[in-house]
C-alpha cells in the first residue's frame, strides 16, 4: 500500500525534496556570504607599468576621493568659455553644500551678466594641493584667459574645506565643500 502510494506520488515527493534541498543550500550560502569577510584587492599599475595586486585601504580611497572631487570642482568652476559657462558652473555648485550654493549661485549669475556678449575662453590647471587641516585644502591654480586675441595668466591660491557626505548621482565623491575662498596673485 504504501510502495503504491509512493509510485502514484512519485513526481510530487521529488519536488518536495528538490525545494527543501534547495531552500537549504540558499541559506546555507547566503549565511556563509553575510558572515565572510569581504576582502576588497586592488589592481594598480606602478610607474614601470607592472601589476601590483594590493588590499584597499579607506584612506587611500578617501584620499584620491578628494582629489578627484578638487579635479572635477577646478575643471568645472574655473575652466569654461561663453557656450559651456552655465553647464560648467552648474556641475560645480553641485559639489556644494547647500549654503554655499546659494552664496555661489548668486554670484555666477551675476557673472553671466557681466560676461554676456562676449567671447572668450578660460582654462585652469591645478599647479599644487597642500593639505592644511584635516579637511582644509589650499589649492594654487594658474587660469588662461583668452579674450579678444588676447592671452593672460591668473594665479589664484584657493581654500577648500570639505565635508564627509553621502555619495549621490551629482556628488559620487563622497565629500561637499562647505567653505570656498579665492585670492587672486595675478
């Protein structure tokens, strides 16, 4: 009676135990994943271009989240021409925090003002970054000004001070400036 019973039943046995067998290998792995130490290598290349296979290291990230974050905010707040400068300086006041945004913003625009109807172009490149505080950064950048067939270099020293955030789509550095101070050396 019984052997009749499992023959007729056969197919639906099997798949009871091919779903609780498969039921226990999920949380088998997925225990094992949760528990495991996530081990994080990174591949980089060193200046005689062979691999070098290291751990990561927060601070490493964090230190070249900073300096991306500089790159991005010196390309698009000082590096723009009379076509790009609303593109330019929209994606460097997203880097912002959001009192410094306003302050920003309305100077920008009163810059589009004053810059409206001409042409001209300006480059920046970062010469150096010195760390001042934890935070603090001083940048010096050298600014190409080109207006009118006319070329002229700007040195300026800029202070940054950035904050720990979390990453967004418009922000993916990790870090907003809060405080932005410009001295002109010309």
């Amino acid at each position: 009676m019984i052997s009749l019973y499992v023959k007729s039943n056969l197919k639906n046995i099997l798949n009871i135990l091919l779903v609780i067998s498969l039921f226990t290998w999920a949380v088998t792995v997925s225990t094992k994943l949760i528990s495991a130490e996530t081990k994080v290598l990174v591949i980089k290349t060193n200046d005689k271009g062979t691999d070098v296979i290291t751990e990561d290291s927060l601070e490493d990230r964090t230190q070249q989240d900073i300096l991306n974050l500089i790159n991005m905010f010196v390309l698009t707040y000082f590096s723009y021409n009379q076509l790009s400068f609303d593109e330019q300086k929209k994606q460097a006041l997203e880097l912002l925090s959001e009192r410094l945004f306003k302050e920003e913003l309305s100077k920008a625009i009163g810059e589009k003002k004053e810059l409206e109807g001409r042409t001209f172009s300006q480059e920046a490149i970062i010469i150096k970054v010195d760390q001042l505080g934890h935070n603090t950064l001083e940048i010096e950048i050298s600014k190409t000004i080109l207006e009118n067939g006319k070329t002229h270099t700007v040195l300026s020293t800029v202070i940054l001070e950035l904050k720990p955030i979390k990453r967004v789509k418009e922000n993916p550095y990790g870090f907003e400036i809060i405080t932005f101070k410009e001295k002109k050396r010309f």
